[in-house]
C-alpha cells in the first residue's frame, strides 16, 4: 500500500527559429560572409533572448516534437506464479489544462481534493494479460473508459487483479476487479481515499483492505477562511545541534493543519468480492495499514498532534497500534513524537520503532530496528542498531534479533532458519549483509558479504524473492532449499553485464547460471521455477528497444524467445552512433561517458559539431570507486524528451553522463574540493571529445537537471569552457539549505568556507557566458525552491550578464504538462542554436574544416 512514511489550454506560437532565419536573411543582405554571419547572429540576438516572453507557450522544431510525442513502452506486473503479466500501457503526455487543476500543497504532500487522492496526472489508458509461456496476449473485457489506472495489484492466489481508477473529470476513486477466469472487469467500490495507504489484498484473496472517504464528514475546512490569529513556532535554549532540511510544501497555519486532517482522514474498511463493505473502526487519519500474513491482525500507524510548520507528515507525531481486521485496539507498539529536527550526519535516525513491519514468513510476527546510540551517529558505540522481534499475541517482551554496528536496512525472510538482514554506514559506504536464524536463538549470524555502497564491480547482486500463497514476499530457495539466487548489474570495464548466480548457503560459493553477452544488454526478470530452468528476462540493444524474453537455462547456448515485440518509438533515430568512452582526468581518475553522434557522421569527413553535454555530480568515498565504468554500451538508445539526445535530431554532438566525481577519501570531505574536482572533470570530458575530432572548443555547451542545474551554474561561474548553459530547477545558493543538502553531512555553521565555495550565487558576476534558467513554479523537491533560480536570474542581471528565467507554471521538479516539455525543449534548441550551433568554431578546427573543403 501507499505509504506517507515512507514519497488552460495556451494559444501556441511558431518555434523562435524564424526569427534566427529572418536576422540571418538580412545579414545576408549587407553582404556579411558566413563565418561573420554567425558571430554578429549571436551578437545581434543576446539582447532579444533576455526579454520575456508573454505570448503563450511554444512548440520546438517539428524533429522534437516527435520525440516528446513517441510511444512509451507499458508497465509490467508480474503475476505470483509468474506465468502472466499485467501490461499497462500509458498514453502521450497530459495537457496544461490537466495539470492545472486544483492541487492542495500540505504536510511534503500534494493532494487532489476532488478525488481525495496523492496528486497524479497520467494514468494508464490500456491493459491486456501476456502468457509468460506463449506470448499469447489475453484482451480483458468491461474495462471502464476511460480507464485511467492508477494503481494494479494481483491476488495472492492469481485469480483476480484490483485496480485502482481515479477520473477527475468524474470525481472518481473508486477500486475495479478483474476476474482472470472469466477475464472480465467490474466496478467493486467507489469513494477510496488514496490520500493515506489507499487499498492492498487480505492474503485470503477473498477480501481487500481499503480506505475509504468517511461518511457524514461534511464539506472541507475553506483554505482562505478569515485567521483566527497568527501562526506562532518557538524553540527552546538546547546543547543539542539538530538538523532540518529544507522542505516544500509545509502546513503554514492552523487552516492548513485542518484541511490535512479532512484530506488524510479515512474509513477503514475490508470490502469482499461481492462489494460488501464491512467498517472496521472509526474514521482516522491513517497513513500505512498492513495485515498480518495470517489475515488476522492489522499494523496500524496513524498520525497525531502536534504537527509542525517545520517538517513533512513522514515527521509528524504517530501511534503504531495492532488492531484486529474488524478495527478493534489489540496491542500499542509505540507511540512516536514529532521529530522536528536529527543529529548531525546522513547516519542520523530517530529514536524508539523504526522501519517496523510484519515478518513475512509466520503467522503474525513484527519486527523492527531500534537506535541504540541516541540516533546520533557522532556517539562512539559499539552497537548502533538493535532489530527486535515480537510474535502474537503480545504479551511476551521484544526479543533481539541482530545488534548491528552500523545501521539496519532492511530484512529479507525465507523460514525458521533463514533470513538476511542488511546493515549500512553512510560515512564510509559500508555494507553487509549477514544470515540469520530467526527462530533459533543460539545460532550465531553468518556474514554472507561485506564491502562498499560505491564498488560496482564487486556487488554481489540482490538476492530474488518470491510471493507466496499469502501473497508475501519470501526469498527464493531452491528445490532442495540449499541454495538461493542472486541477481545483479554486474559491473565491470567493459561496462554493467547483468547476471543471475545460485549461491550455496552451506559453502557460500557462487555459481553463475547467467550471463548477458555483447552485443545486447539483457537482465533477469523473474526466475519461473526454483531450480533456475527457465528465467524470464528484458533484453535490448543500441537499436532494438526492451523486450521480454524466456530463456531456457537447461539447454547450453539456447536462444531466448521472444515474448514481446514492442516497437522502436523514435525509428527516425534508430542508426544514431553511441559509444562508451574512457578518459583521465587530470589526478589520474579514469571517468566514463556515453558518446553519441547523429546517424552518418563521419569525423574526419565531416568536422567537428558542436556538442551539449548533460551531466549530474556524484560523491565518493575512494578514487577506485569513482574510476569504475558506469552502464553498458549495449543499452538501447531510447530517446527520452527528458535528456540531451532529442538534440542529436537537430545536428549535434552529446556527451551524455560524463563522469563527474568528487572524491574525498579517508576523512576528508569530498566537497571541500568539489570546484577543483568539478572543473577538473569538464576539462578533461571538453579535452577528450576535442581529441576526437567530433566537437570543438567553441561550441560546446553543458546542461543538467537539479543537483546537474547546480554543477552547470558552478561550471560557467568557474570555467570558460562551455559557450552557454542549460539549467533546470535547480538550488544555486547553499545558504538557503543551511541543514545540509545532497550528500553534504555538515551544517553552513560547520562548513561555512564550503557551503560559499559552492554557491555559484556567489559568484555570478563570473558568469560571462549565455545561461538558461528553467524552473517549475510549484518545485516540490526538498532545497530547489523556485526562489533559487529568480534570485540566481536576478543577480546575474544586476551585474550585467546575460541570462534568461523560464518559470513553467503548475510544475513541479519533474515537468509533467506537455506544453510545459515543449516550452523546455523549445527553449533548449533556441539557446543552443543562438549560442553553440552559431558560435564561431574554434580556430584550429575551423582552419582544419576549410582545409578540407580545399582538398575536396
């Protein structure tokens, strides 16, 4: 179930190249020459590009607009047995008019109050059933229209598919059942409340566990109703230093708190397969309920005053209680304060139950971690963490588990014998992973692995899971229950192979049963049987998109079958070149990237284009880490409006992913360094395409998205290397995310010289080349307030630079409107023509480029 604990129609104009056209026309008029043409085009259009435009969104060249329109590939819901997959397929982007509606911004939540539901606005528009061992396509019948799925779930026992349908159009949430027998759909229930944890199987398969909007609850508290006083906060003297991020989307004031409270309140309810709903207690505000896997209890936690304009609700005060499944009060398991604020570190954790859940593999059994050093990573311990485990009924104290010495993860259960629990370190990217017994005590825990978060080339995968009858996940044994099975990128130099290995519980030695080869990047889907026969998995290359496959793993060298055929959705670019590159940076880190050239150019025949490169900073521990290779060069070339490829379309270069490290290894800190590191890597990423012979120096410009806006800000701030840059919602002044931010531990008050350093805010009057600014008007992302980028504009155009501010209204971090993706686009390509394509060339190069020409 969904879980709060845990995430106008426009009058459209002509793209802004006819202007660049009619300004080329007239310099060809008085007589200019071409290399002249393109540096006076430039000049000529700065001033244009800082005025604002009014006249209704815009569309990019037509190449462009084809790619946000592309087909996108369905969504698959493996069934429990593994022998159907639910498809689900989601149309073109929605429509400003759709993302415009009424949207209610409370406690880090964004609601719609007409549907009482987390706000969304794409929705599967089709959904049919695939025979995992024939291909067969199974149509469904009585499906509403629209469809509008929002969420899918399977019955334990495969014989029925809830789903979800929220229509804002109709005011509908309401929950639909599919009958697999019969293949026919129905209308169970209406007015869900998906707001909270919205709805999830009993594991008897013959009933659903649903919130519901409560009766009688009368009309919703006015936003705008008349102040009954101010909103006051206090704090009190304390020794303790406490960390708060900066979060989007606070309560403000009182009527805030109360229309939270009437969105979030529910009626709990069970609803069997006839739709007769049966109330289980009185309405509350519930954000996660979990049934036991005997049916016979429900984890509830529900949130109380206080709230606080502080933090989001995943923060608030809650009570953790276990009720029975007609809502009676069974056992309280805790009862949690707000927690305004954590120690210093991204090791820091709350205090009491934490990470609670149902052991999946008996009756009714909880489990969960608990700190034991205050929560305060800053505390030298021994132990950091206890994982607790109490069975019903109750009334016997918590027994311990695992004490761990660095922080609980997660856990993984198979049977009395068998489980794994996870521990991790933040500060030095430690991980292990350890099997225990649950129900003997006396056996000691066995480590199964330990090493680094950050090195790739030696993850041992994640071990497969299966649902069982209850509908509950377990680990997936063999036959004989001797082994279990690993799934993994597999990273290595020549880029990520993934695999599937059987592990030996008794010797801990691995055995490799797949393996995807060159030249395609194929990846284990779901194994079918417990003795790895048969495996399932999505299998791609540079040119073919992803599609489901079925391997025999039996035969030696059999072929995969294919079970999908999902066409190419941009075949205009089908034959784009890419290529996994390899450089030094200046230190001696070895970086990586994704190399693409438009279809047909040659280098040596055609000269150098001009290049976007569309990169996003990483933090490491270790130099080796940070030198390994990332991805595969056998991946398909999908071209996502979201990246740098659609401008492959209209004759660049792109880099896309250079590797972009900041290292800090031992005790240093790795931002302490990190515009020493982060120029040091576009210089060698500018340096190596340069030696290609594909782009040249003087029409390269960089672009990013969020963390990425904040490396292209630093990088024209502090290089002259791009010609322009491509900025979107990003944060650029680190003291307005003074608690921290990405993966930055410290405080401004503990790294003050650092939080400056970074801030390319502070050093806007640097800034001397063309920068775009894109931001949604309704950023949600913690940090990336949309004042980030207007006072970033505002200060670049104060001391005279040259910049442009786009605010696309009604979006959020990621833009979902698509007027809004065209704008972003058509905005791209202008300062991307106006400013790289018609920049002049680098000397050398343009004096290479003509050399040839003479030679022809």
């Amino acid at each position: 179930m969904t879980s709060l604990a845990t995430t106008r129609h426009a009058t459209r104009r002509k793209p802004r190249r006819t202007h660049s056209l009619l300004v080329l026309g007239l310099l060809l008029a008085l007589g200019l020459t071409p290399p002249a043409m393109a540096a006076q085009a430039a000049r000529n259009a700065a001033p244009a590009a800082a005025k604002p435009q009014s006249d209704g969104y815009q569309l990019p060249p037509k190449p462009l607009q084809a790619i946000v329109d592309a087909p996108r590939p369905p969504q698959m819901f493996l069934s429990p047995r593994r022998d159907r997959v639910a498809l689900v397929q989601t149309p073109s982007l929605p429509g400003i008019a759709v993302v415009a509606q009424p949207e209610l911004k409370l406690a880090g939540l964004r609601i719609h109050p007409r549907v009482r539901a987390q706000s969304r606005f794409s929705f599967g528009s089709q959904l049919s059933l695939l025979d995992t061992g024939t291909g067969k396509n199974i149509e469904i019948e009585g499906l509403p229209s629209p469809l509008s799925l929002a969420t899918l779930q399977w019955s334990p026992d495969q014989r029925w598919i809830a789903f979800n349908r929220i229509d804002t159009a109709s005011a509908a949430n309401e929950l639909w059942l599919i009958e697999l027998e019969t293949r026919h759909a129905r209308k169970l229930v209406s007015g869900l409340n998906t707001v909270g944890a919205g709805y999830q199987w009993m594991p008897d398969s013959r009933r659903l566990l649903v919130q519901l909007q409560p009766e009688g609850q009368g009309e919703a508290p006015p936003s705008d109703a008349t102040p009954t006083g101010p909103a006051a906060q206090e704090t009190q003297a304390s020794a303790t230093v406490r960390q708060i991020r900066t979060y989007q989307d606070l309560l403000r004031n009182e009527n805030d708190a109360r229309l939270f409270e009437y969105y979030l309140r529910s009626q709990l309810a069970t609803v069997d397969l006839t739709g007769q709903v049966s109330k289980a207690g009185l309405p509350a505000l519930y954000v996660e309920v979990e049934p036991s896997p005997d049916g016979r209890h429900l984890l509830a936690t529900t949130l109380e005053r206080p709230f606080s304009y502080q933090v989001p609700a995943s923060r608030f005060a809650h009570r953790i209680d276990v009720l029975t499944p007609d809502g009676k009060f069974e056992h309280e398991v805790a009862r949690l304060p707000l927690v305004e604020g954590l120690p210093t570190g991204n090791d820091a954790v709350p205090t009491g139950v934490r990470d609670i859940a149902w052991r999946s593999d008996v009756p009714a059994t909880l489990v969960w971690a608990e700190a034991q050093d205050g929560g305060d990573p800053a505390r030298a311990v021994e132990i950091r963490d206890a994982v607790l485990m109490q069975a019903a009924p109750f009334d016997k104290p918590p027994q311990t588990l695992a004490r761990l010495s660095s922080r609980f993860e997660r856990a993984r259960w198979g049977r009395d014998d068998l489980a794994l629990i996870d521990e991790f370190w933040w500060k030095t990217r430690q991980v292990r992973q350890w099997r225990i017994a649950p129900d003997h005590g006396d056996r000691a825990p066995e480590l199964i692995f330990e090493g680094s978060s950050e090195d790739r080339y030696n993850d041992p995968g994640e071990p497969l899971m299966q649902r069982d009858d209850n509908g509950r996940e377990r680990l997936l044994t063999s036959s004989d229950g001797a082994s279990l099975y690993y799934s993994g990128e597999g990273a290595s130099a020549e880029g990520d192979r993934p695999f599937l290995d059987r592990f030996d519980l008794a010797d801990k030695k691995r055995t490799r049963l797949f393996h995807s080869q060159a030249p395609y990047y194929e990846k284990p889907f779901a194994l079918l049987d417990a003795d790895a026969k048969r495996l399932l998995t999505t299998r791609e290359s540079p040119t073919q998109p992803s599609n489901l496959n079925l391997r025999d793993l039996s035969t030696a060298d059999a072929a995969p079958r294919a079970l999908t055929h999902f066409p190419h959705p941009t075949p205009q670019l089908k034959d784009i070149k890419k290529e996994q590159i390899r450089y030094k940076r200046a230190d001696g880190v070895e970086l990586t990237a994704n190399l693409y050239l438009p279809a047909g150019f040659d280098a040596k025949r055609d000269g150098p284009l001009p290049m976007l490169m569309y990169a996003y900073p990483a933090e490491f521990k270790s130099a080796s880490a940070a030198s390994q290779v990332n991805d595969s060069p056998y991946r398909f070339n999908a071209v996502s409006y979201w990246g740098p490829l659609p401008y492959l379309a209209m004759g660049y270069a792109v880099l896309d992913n250079p590797s972009m490290p900041i290292v800090g290894e031992g005790d240093r800190e790795p931002n302490d360094s990190y515009i020493q590191q982060l120029t040091a890597s576009a210089q060698a990423a500018v340096d190596e395409v340069v030696r290609r012979g594909v782009a040249d120096r003087n029409r390269i410009a960089i672009s990013g998205h969020s963390y990425g806006a904040f490396m292209t800000a630093n990088l024209l701030a502090h290089t002259r290397l791009f010609k322009a840059g491509i900025a979107r919602s990003g944060a650029y002044n680190r003291t307005l995310t003074p608690f921290g931010f990405q993966a930055e531990e410290r405080n401004y008050w503990q790294a003050q010289s650092t939080y400056e350093a970074m801030s390319p805010f502070n050093f806007a009057d640097k800034i001397k080349d063309p920068l775009l600014l894109i931001h949604g008007e309704q950023d949600n992302n913690s940090g990336t307030f949309p004042i980030q980028s207007e006072r970033m504009y505002a200060a670049i155009k104060g001391l005279g630079g040259h910049a442009r501010l786009v605010m696309l209204p009604n979006e959020s971090h990621a833009y979902r409107a698509r007027e809004s993706i065209m704008q972003m686009m058509a905005e791209t390509n202008r300062w991307l023509e106006l400013y790289v394509k018609n920049a002049k060339p680098d000397a050398p190069a343009a004096a290479k480029t003509a050399k040839q020409a003479a030679a022809k």
